[in-house]
C-alpha cells in the first residue's frame, strides 16, 4: 500500500513539474503575444524637417526610424511595437512648444529624439517637463539647457561651454592667431557659442571684434566690408545654417578677402557647406561635438545601411540613430517582463540610468544628474580637397 503511495506521490511531482515548465513556456510565448495586442510604443522625433535646416533634420530622422525599425526586427518591446510620431517644428521655438504639446497630449508617447535646435529646446522644455516626457537631444547645445533644473532633459552632445573654449585653444595655440573676428546670426545656438569662444579668446587676451547677421540674410557684402576693413587672422562664423555659411565663404573670395575661418559643429555638411562654396570653404577649420564616425569601426554596418537607403549622412544622423538606441534601450529597460507597465516615469528613470551605453559615436555613454552627456570629446576638423580631415582633439570638460 505504501509503495503504491508512494508511486502516485512520485507521479504527482512528476506531472507538476512538467505542468510548471508548460506555464513558463507558455507565459514567455503569450508575452510577445500579449505585448502585440497592446497600442504601440510612441517615439517622438522633434526636428527641423521642413525650411532651412530640413536636410539636417530629414537625414536625422530618417536614422531614427532605421534605429526604431531594427528594434521592431528584434520584437520592439516584448513583443509591443514602437512607432515613430513625427513632430516638425522647422527650427522655430513658437513650433517647437505646439510639437511638445501635440507628444505631450498622446499618452503612449513615452520619450522623444530631439529637439535638434537650442532655441527650440529651450522653448519646449516647460511643456516636455510638465508632462514628464523625457527627451534626448543629438544637438541642442546650449548650456542653459540642462541647467535650469528640467530632469527630462538629456543630450548625447556636448555643451557650447566646452566646445567654445576648445575651438578658443586652437585659435591661440594651434592657428596663434592675435585679431578675431566673431561673426553670428542672432539664433540661441549661433550666438550662443560665438560668445562662449569670444569669452575664451578675451580670457586668453586676443583681440577680438564683433558682428552680427541675420538668419534671413543673402547679401554679406556689408559684414565682409568692416571685416576686410579690421584685417584679422581669423574669422569665427557663430551660424546655424551651414548652406548661409557657403554663401558668406563665397562672397568673402569675391571681396578679396583671404583670412582663415573656422565654425561650429553644424557647420560640417559636405553638401551644405563644402559643395555648396564650391572651393571657398577650403581650409576652413570646423568644431565637431563628436568624432567623424566613419572613423569608429562599431558604426560601419549602419553608415553602410544609411547610405545604402538615404545616400549620404549629415553630421547629426549618427547621434540621432544613437539617442534612438538609447532611448529603446531605456524602454526595454523600463518595461522589464512587463510592456503595459511602461509610463513616462519609469522611461524617465531608466534613461536618466543610463550608464557606458557601447554604440556607434565611439565611447560609452552616461549622463550625469543634469542630463549631460560625460566622456565626450570636441574635435576640430580641417576642409581639406573637398573633404574633413582631423586634426585635434580636447576633452569635452565645463
């Protein structure tokens, strides 16, 4: 009698447990299942994708939606979809709020790519704080930015406050220029980083001269004119607009005008800038917030990806597809086994969590408690036979 007991006690445990590997296996499968059957996950993508600066902001977006389309490949967010909500706000800050306000309204919008553009940042962010609404930035480079106590901020760039004083050194110890002159467009970004190198190079005692256009202007012969008048050793273009910035080149050759140049990070588009002075911009020294990433062996497959689709980038369409990876890396993260918990607050958390993030800028990628990047780096460019070439490199420090 016992032994048989004990065979159907053995039998028991037997079928308990192969009914236990049953549950799990089905609760792993139903996951993805029931992970479909949710409302997809919303990526806003902010950006400039109509007016002057759309070539910017088109290949910017389009490396979003490669990043957001692989993820998609791999089964999004256990099993939940992502899908990419489109936000054009053309630059402008008043557009930038009504494109924070439209992401804020839809609650399974749970993190944003952008804004590229300080201005626009710095105008949406109230919107984007009051909602709870993360964003990642790939450009915007004001300092102000980050410290005005917003924790939905965060940006994979570096701040003008370390890229002006780097593009400051090499003005002085590499170019040991004596007379400036620092010329920008008015905007939150151009001005903006025109007074932070204008700080360094009066900290560092250089003369220094300054001027303004607009982001309107065409004709430059007024500028140029009082420029050609001070004789520097170098002019500083502070402007958002890299194709503005080919016309000023061009119209300095017309006026004889033969002194050195040198911009900031947009400014580095070949087809912009470099194609678009048609020989003026040789020479020209460029600031880059972050390495060419040709040169990073990690980001090979997705240029190749890139171009094979879209032809070829512009200088912000690498930290797009990054922030993009980073930010679906935080929703992963987030969501855990479970994808209809994800909400805002848990985004919010993991991005703001995120430590030596390996991808394609190459150096792993943290935020700090304001949500600036850390272990970044500013490089300065030459435009040498129609192309970038570096030649320095500074640690991004503020």
């Amino acid at each position: 009698m016992i032994k048989r007991l004990n065979r159907r006690f053995e039998k028991m445990q037997t079928l308990v447990k192969i009914l236990s590997a049953a549950v799990l296996i089905l609760c792993v499968a139903t996951g993805f299942v029931y992970g479909k059957e949710l409302p997809p996950v919303k990526i806003g993508a902010a950006g400039p994708f109509t007016g002057d600066l759309s070539k910017i902001g088109l290949d910017a977006l389009n490396a979003i939606q490669m990043a957001v389309d692989e993820a998609n490949a791999e089964g999004g967010i256990r099993g939940r979809k992502i899908e990419v909500v489109v936000g054009d706000d053309m630059g402008d800050p008043s557009k930038g709020v009504l494109v924070a306000e439209k992401f804020a309204m839809d609650r399974n919008v749970l993190g944003v790519v952008g804004p590229m553009n300080s201005a626009t940042a710095a105008a949406a962010l109230p919107a984007y704080d009051r909602a709870g609404l993360v964003i990642i930035s790939q450009s915007a480079t004001n300092p102000d930015l980050s410290e005005r106590g917003y924790r939905v901020m965060h940006r994979i760039c570096p701040r003008d406050d370390a890229q002006g004083p780097a593009a400051a050194r090499f003005i002085v110890e590499e170019v040991k220029a004596k007379v400036i002159y620092v010329i920008d467009d008015k905007s939150t970004y151009g001005q903006g980083l025109a007074d932070q190198v204008a700080a360094a190079l009066e900290r560092m005692g250089v003369k220094l001269e300054r001027g303004q256009i607009s982001s309107e202007d065409r004709d430059f012969s007024p500028i140029l004119t009082r420029v050609k008048a001070a004789q520097p050793d170098l002019v500083y273009l502070g402007l958002s607009n890299p194709a503005q910035a080919a016309g000023l080149l061009k119209q300095a050759v017309g006026l004889g005008l033969s002194t050195k140049f040198m911009g900031g990070d947009c400014m580095k588009e070949k087809d912009q800038l470099v194609a678009g002075a048609g020989g003026a911009a040789e020479g020209m020294y460029i600031t880059a917030i972050g390495k060419d990433i040709a040169e990073v062996p990690a980001a090979r497959e997705f240029i190749e990806k890139f171009e094979g689709k879209y032809g070829a980038m512009s200088v912000f369409s690498g930290q797009s597809y990054e922030a993009t990876k980073i930010l679906i890396e935080a929703l992963r993260a987030a969501a855990g086994d479970d994808p209809a918990s994800l909400n805002r607050a848990k985004v919010l958390d993991a991005v703001h969590n995120i430590r030596d993030y390996n991808g394609i800028l190459g150096f792993p990628i943290s935020f700090n408690e304001k949500g600036d990047v850390l272990g970044a780096s500013i490089y300065v460019y030459q435009v040498e036979n129609d192309d970038f070439v570096e030649i320095k490199e500074y640690p991004a420090e503020v």
